[in-house]
C-alpha cells in the first residue's frame, strides 16, 4: 500500500518494516553504491550484543541505520548493561516529577529575603500570619513541607528572591518553550549528525544515543531516554539557564519549565510509536514521525510538536501537500 495509507492504517507501525522496505530512504538514495543486505548482514549480526559490533559497518553504518527492522536487539553482552540500557515508559514521569517539584519549590521557597518580605509565599493560617511565626521559621526553613523544604534548601542554594505563583504561570511555559527548540536542535544536530564512519568511537557512541532507534524503532524499552544520562543533561541545561542574565529563581523555575516540556516529549514518542490515535492532531504528528523513520530521516525533527520544523523548512514534503489540498 502507499505510504500515508499504510501509516494510518498501521496501528502499530509494524507492517511498515514490511510495506516500505522497497522505498529507499534519503541516505539510501544519495548513495552511489548501496551494499545489499546480505553484505551488510555479513558485518553484523543483529541476533548478537551490538555493541562492539555496529562500528565494523565504516561508512556504510548511515545506511544500515536507516533500514529499519522489526522486534527488539540485545545491546550489551552483559546482563546488568542490558539492563540498564533499557527504560519502561512510566519511569519517566515517576523520576522526572520529583525533580520538576523540587526545582520549582526551590526557587520559591530557598531565598535570602527577609522573611517578611515573602510572607505571602507562606501558607496562612486562619487567614493571618503572626510575626512570631515568621520570625520562627529562619530561611532556608519555608514553605509548605516543613522539614521537607528544609532538605530541599539544603541541596540547593539559596536564591535573592523568589518566585510567586504569579511569576510562575509564565516562567514555566516559558521554559517549555525553550525545550521545544533544545529538542528540535537535539534531534536534528546532534541525533542525526553525519557520521563517515572512521571514527569507531563515534560510530559507536551514535548509535547508542540514536542509531539503534533508527534500526528498531518498535523497541518498546529503547523509546524514552535513560534517566543516568538524561540526568547529565539536566544538569548542563540548568547550568546553561544560570548563565542567562535572569536571577537564579527564575533560572530554577525556566528549568523545571523544561523539564515538564522533556517529559511530555519523551512520553508523546512514545505514543507515537505505540499508542493509539484519538484525535487529529496525533494523528498529524504520528504520520509525520513514521514519514521520518521510513521515508525520509533528514524532515520531521519535532517530536511533540512541528514548531521548529516551519521556519526552519523541515517538514517532510509530503506533509505540507497534504496541508495544501
């Protein structure tokens, strides 16, 4: 069957590995010489650890890559790598909401303003606030949580001021914002950068960020990112807000901003790829992410929306004829 026919008449994805194994992908097409299938099977063995495998493809890993297959892989050889390099879905939100809470909480509550100078951050009780309480409870010790908010002030520092509820309405969808454009650049930049294949180190390292989603992209347990390593990169978007010329409340409260953007991203991928459309604008983007996967892996780089894909012309042409009938 044709393509958008056979996109939204699989469910599942899984008899598009099949429906569209004939239609070359980009890399496929621009290449002079296209080893066959049997030569790059010869290479590798998609039955063993594809580890220390995947860079003895040199220059024809970018085509490898792209013909996807169905099913799952092992990536290590041993079993506590194995596991670790895989993820469920519903790890994501569970790691993740802790971590959103406590960089928005923080910037409200972890301050060095006076205390009276934040009193309506406080929760009152009868409708007041005595002095006495205020004078009580010592900064960092704010907020709703009690000791809870004391060790939550003891991980971060504190800031010069806080954020208000009011501030936070646009903060925080501010820092969703700013996630849509890390996640497009992410995808696009770094997730697809051309890789020659003479270097095995960064052969190798490609494939475990991306390459190996590109290959199985039905792997239920490789879809959403590992917490370790998304860990590292939380930590440097922080670091890289903390750089803008806002203060350090604001800079928390724009991070935690983009960690909910993260998590709807990684949760929505997921969807694309197993869950079931309800709506039309799903059904919209999860056209566009098979079109990416099995038509054309150079359009289509927004995952949980096609913001960044307009201005920068990289939505997938079959796409916006689509849009234009």
């Amino acid at each position: 069957p044709s393509f958008p026919r056979c996109a939204r008449e699989c469910e599942r994805h899984v008899c598009l590995s099949v429906c569209l194994t004939q239609r070359p992908t980009m890399a496929t097409a621009k290449t002079d010489q296209v080893p066959s299938r049997e030569e790059l099977n010869s290479l590798v063995d998609t039955k063993k650890a594809l580890f220390w495998q995947v860079h003895k493809l040199g220059r024809h890993y970018d085509v490898w890559t792209h013909r996807p297959l169905a099913g799952t892989f092992r990536l290590f050889e041993w079993d506590f790598m194995e596991v670790l390099s895989k993820t469920h879905w519903w790890v994501i939100p569970l790691y993740w909401t802790p971590v959103i809470i406590s960089l928005i909480l923080s910037g409200s509550y972890c301050t060095n303003t006076p205390a009276a100078a934040t009193a309506h951050l406080l929760p009152s009780i009868n409708g007041t606030i005595q002095s006495e309480t205020l004078a009580a409870r010592s900064l960092p010790s704010r907020g709703p949580f009690g000791l809870g908010t004391d060790l939550l002030c003891s991980i971060y520092p504190p800031t010069e001021q806080a954020n208000t509820p009011e501030s936070l309405l646009y903060i925080l969808p501010l820092g969703m914002l700013i996630w849509t454009l890390v996640e497009y650049t992410l995808h696009r930049f770094v997730f697809h950068m051309a890789i020659s294949g003479e270097s095995a180190v960064l052969t190798t390292f490609h494939f475990m960020i991306h390459g190996l989603h590109h290959k199985f992209p039905m792997d239920p347990m490789r879809l959403v990112f590992p917490p370790v390593p998304g860990s590292a990169i939380a930590y440097l978007l922080h670091s890289l807000m903390c750089l803008l010329p806002v203060a350090r409340n604001v800079a928390r409260g724009l991070t935690g901003g983009m960690m909910i953007g993260y998590v709807v991203y990684d949760l929505m991928h997921y969807y694309l790829h197993h869950g079931k459309v309800v709506t039309t604008y799903l059904a919209d983007l999860k056209d566009a992410h098979v079109a990416h996967h099995y038509r054309d892996h150079s359009k289509g780089f927004g995952i949980s929306s096609k913001l960044w894909d307009v201005p920068f012309n990289t939505l997938d042409t079959n796409d916006l004829k689509r849009k234009s009938t």
